[in-house]
C-alpha cells in the first residue's frame, strides 16, 4: 500500500490534542457547559447542523413531533439547492454556515443540535456540543475513526446530563421491541452466525477503480464554504465527486456500505446478543480494491468471542450488487421492504435480494430485512410449529425523533446513545480498515489495539487534525 508520510505519523501526532490553537467557541465550551431542565410543558430549543439532504430529512422529522422550537439553521452550503426547502419553512430563524459561530452567538438560546453531515464531520461538531451541555442528535454511523467514536463515548460520559442518540431511527421500531422480546423469551438464543447484506447499487460502482489520484480540482460553488466542508480532514480540492452523498464513497471521507448500512441491520443483534467489539476481521473478498475509494463488493468476516452463557459468534458482511450470500432452504420470497425509507436522491430500487440480515442459531433460523423490518422464522413450517411461543411485542411508545426529544425533556431515555451506538460504529470502523488495507486484522477488545499491523493500527486514530482543529480531540 503506497500511502503518503502523514497517514504514517498518526500515532505521534496524536498528541496534537492542545488548546494551543482552540477557538474562542471551544474555550467558551470547556468553561462553561450547560444543560437546561426543560419543563414538561416547554419545547426543546433545537438546532438544525445540516440541513440539505438527509440532514433536511432528519430536520423536518425532528420538527413533525411538535416537541421542538427551532432556533438556528447551520449549513456549510446555506443556499444551495437541497437546503431551500427547511430554509423556506423556517425564514425567520438565525442562519450560520460556521457552527462554531453559531455556538458563540446563540449558546444560551440551544438545547439539543441535530447533527445530518457527512461521517466525517460528525466529531468536531458533536464534541463543542456536548462540551457545552447541548443534547445531540447525530447520524449514524458516529464518526469516520475508531478514535473518534472512542473520545465522543468519553465525551457523553463526562457530561451524564447530556443526552446522546445516533440516527439509526429503525432501533425505535418494531425490530427493535421484537429482537429485545424474542432474546428475553429465549427464542433468539445460542446464536452462532449472522449473515448481514446490502447488495443494492452503491454511488461508486462503474467507477474505475485503477486510478492512481484524487479527482482533479474544480471550482466550489459560491454557496459552498469549502474550508468548513473539510472539517478537521486533511486538505482536498473541491470535486463534484466529494459533495452531497459521493463523499460516502471515499475512504477520506465516508465509510462505505457497511458504515451507510450496517447501523440498520446488525444494530439490534448487535445490542441485545452483547457482542461488544471483534476480535478477528477477515476481509474474504474485496473486488476492486484500490487506495481511494470503496470495493466494488466486499465479504468481511467479524469474529465475536464467547459472552457469559452465549457463544462465540460470527457476522459475515456482504455488499455488491453481484455479491450475494448463500440464502438457506425455505427462505422464501424478497420482496421490496416497505421498511426502508427512500433516499434523499430518489426512490428505493428493486434489488435481487433486499438489505437485512439471517440469523443462525442452535435451534432456528430467522431471516429479517432492514431498519425497523421483523424478524420471522424460517422455513414457514417451524413459523408455524413456534406461532403459539412467540411472547406478546409491546408497540414503540416514540418514533427515534419523539424519543431523542422527550429525552431532552428528561420523559424518556434514548435507545440509541452513544453508549450502545459507540461500540456498534467502532465495529464498522474495523470493517472500513480491513477493507483499507486488505488485511486479515487482529483486534485486543481489552486494549482496543491492533496488534498484528502497525499501519492498521495508526489507522484507528486516523490522519492528524489540520490545523485549529487540533482541540476537539481532547476531552
């Protein structure tokens, strides 16, 4: 692998994180957090980071509770297209392209930030809030390196006041309630393996992965504040193929289908069988590995240990559209999910096998889609022999928007926080290393260490901030 000096010197970088060159919103963050008790008759003072594809989406959810009053807009790209539509809902809220700006004006008038950016800017903007006391409604997955997710679990620690949700909205539906019910009544038990899918197209596939650079500069639209865009990522010119959702597809930037995906099918097993982190990653195949952006299909192979009285596990990921897993007898039909909200850039397409997942066990096997889709026993003739077991599933009393509001009004707790999401991102950020590097990777779930490749193992604390960017990394 031909990376450049600066990936190499992560680890000794690392030390970077000082307040040498904090900005005037980070200090104000450290001095002096605060979390408003909000009455049970009041509304959650809310602000909106990103408010252009799904972070609009996520905007006009977060507002359709009725539990919110919106108090700022934020968006690198303030006036572009996909930002109109919240900004004509909302023409006479406070407008920022800057959250740091918008953090030192409007601090004591914020409660709770929506966070709907690309994975990689997730961190520095989740950091200032909860070091300022604002709950945080971040997309999944939480961030792009196994450090980050790390220093934010450690955030939300130091801060017990602040309430913490990540955008896998499905871990409030009915898989939810179903997987907790059915591993609680002893019908999801002794599980051995998980086969977990996304095999619909991805935006990278058809490009040619033997390129050898970047694509090559263009000019940013007047609209677009480059310099924030970037975060705290080393520096890139602008290219129509980093913005409004292509930056999934590098690994600078984004994390792939196992990070877009993975927190909506294997979130629910992952929680409620408490697998924890991996041991072992076994990239099996990786079509069109090249140093820049995702494979054109990819089979990871995570290794879980034994947990109490549950026995060790293996997750086998499978993306690609001619990358499917082998389907067990009386699986059935793949129809489209009704569960699987659209995209932003158009309607959900038709795929040979839809996203979701099957889970092998001692005793049965269950097939289940993606989000918030049930689980069901197969084949048809064990659905039926277990009909009469099955334990009554109580109904979501909060969609993943209602709940994360009514947290902040201290009326319910978040499924999601960071404590349960962390771990569950930090998987996905494994993933994202073994398909990097191509490596089989050895992981010490008790130091959170690679041990049998240096160069994998930097890559869990990732590139060293660009400069003023250097303070979000301590907590």
């Amino acid at each position: 692998m031909n990376h450049d000096n600066s990936r190499r010197s992560f680890l000794k970088q690392a030390a970077l994180a000082t307040l040498a060159t904090a900005t005037p919103g980070l200090l104000m963050a450290a001095a002096k957090p605060y979390t408003r008790k909000i009455g049970p008759n009041e509304k959650v003072n809310l602000a909106f980071i990103g408010i252009g594809n799904r972070g609009g989406e996520i905007a006009q959810a977060l507002y359709k509770t009725g539990l919110a009053n919106i108090v700022a807009l934020c968006d690198v790209d303030m006036g572009a297209p996909h930002t109109l539509e919240v900004m004509k809902m909302f023409p006479n809220v406070p407008r920022f392209q800057d959250f740091r700006q918008m953090f030192d004006k409007m601090d004591n008038q914020i409660d709770a930030v929506s966070i709907g950016v690309p994975d990689f800017s997730h961190f520095a903007i989740t950091m200032m809030a909860i070091g300022l006391g604002k709950h945080v409604y971040v997309e999944k997955p939480m961030a792009r390196t196994f450090n980050e997710v790390e220093l934010m679990m450690k955030a939300a620690r130091k801060h017990p006041k602040v309430v913490t949700q990540m955008g896998n909205q499905g871990h409030s539906e009915a898989n939810y309630f179903q997987f907790k019910a059915w591993t609680e009544a002893g019908i999801i038990k002794d599980v051995t393996a998980i086969t977990a899918h996304m095999n619909s197209p991805r935006r990278w596939h058809g490009w040619n992965p033997n390129i050898t650079s970047f694509p090559a500069a263009e000019q940013a639209p007047a609209t677009l504040d480059w310099n924030i865009w970037q975060m705290t990522t080393q520096g890139h010119s602008y290219n129509k193929d980093f913005v409004n959702g292509q930056w999934r597809c590098w690994f600078d930037f984004g994390m792939g289908a196992l990070g877009d995906w993975g927190a909506h099918i294997i979130d629910t097993a992952h929680q409620f069988l408490d697998l924890g982190l991996p041991y072992e990653i076994d990239p099996i195949k990786l079509t069109g590995h090249n140093n820049f952006f995702y494979p054109m299909s990819s089979t990871l192979a995570f290794k879980f240990p034994k947990r109490g009285n549950m026995p060790a596990l293996d997750i086998t990921w499978y993306d690609g559209v001619d990358n499917l897993p082998p389907i067990p007898a009386g699986y059935g039909i793949s129809g489209l999910d009704p569960n699987i909200p659209a995209p932003s850039n158009g309607p959900v397409a038709p795929s040979k096998l839809n996203p979701g997942k099957i889970i092998y066990s001692k005793d049965l096997t269950f097939k289940g889609g993606s989000h918030g889709s049930t689980l069901s026993i197969i084949p048809e003739e064990n659905a039926k022999e277990m009909a009469g077991k099955l334990p009554v599933v109580p109904v979501s009393p909060s969609n993943h928007f209602k709940n994360f509001l009514l947290a902040c009004k201290g009326e319910e707790q978040t499924r999601s926080p960071f404590a349960i999401a962390g771990p569950l991102s930090q998987v996905f950020c494994l993933g994202v290393l073994a398909q990097w590097t191509g490596e089989k990777l050895q992981f010490d779930r008790e130091k959170k260490i690679i041990t049998n490749n240096k160069h994998a193992n930097e890559l869990l604390i990732g590139p060293p901030p660009r400069k003023g960017w250097e303070q979000y990394y301590k907590v």
